[in-house]
C-alpha cells in the first residue's frame, strides 16, 4: 500500500493508527531479517545500491533487487511472503 507521488511516499507512518504502524514496524523487522538470512553484507550492499540509486522509491526498489538480488519485486514479493509464512508455521502456538 506504499504509493509514490513526486517521489514523496504517500503513506507517513505518523498518520497510521497504533496497531498499523506496529504492523508496519514487524513487517520492516521481518523484511530485513529476511534480507539477512543468508548473508548480512549482501543486506548491507543491498541498502547501499538503494541509497546510491536516483528515482523514486518504487524504481529504486526495483533497480536494487535486481542488481543485488537478481529479482524484480513481484518475485521478491512473493518469495518474502512464503518465507514469513514458514517463519509463522515454525512458530510455537501461544
């Protein structure tokens, strides 16, 4: 639900309510540990391709996936999504 506009992101996490902006903490805590799994300086060569690409958002996000991680977001998306899902499985029951 993130959106661009005039490269500025349309959602400000000081205008979500409590519990989305606890969801959008755990959903960038997971993002990154999916990131690091593997290999932390690919996290961080990762970052630095982000920070160093020019555009908004969206594109930079993109451009960074593929030359880091060799996918275009819609996988990356997807892979993230099913390795959350493994991560809950995992997970003792409350």
């Amino acid at each position: 639900p993130l959106g661009e506009a005039d490269g500025r992101s349309l959602l400000r996490l000081e205008a979500l309510s409590p519990q989305d902006r606890a969801v959008a903490y755990v959903q960038a805590q997971l993002l990154v540990a999916y990131l690091a799994r593997e290999d932390r300086a690919a996290l961080w060569d990762f970052f630095e391709t982000y920070a160093a690409t020019p555009g908004v958002a969206a594109e930079r996000l993109e451009r960074a996936l593929q030359q880091r991680l060799g996918v275009d977001a819609v996988t990356f998306s997807a892979d993230w999504r099913a390795w959350v899902q493994t991560q809950l499985d995992a997970a003792p029951a409350p």
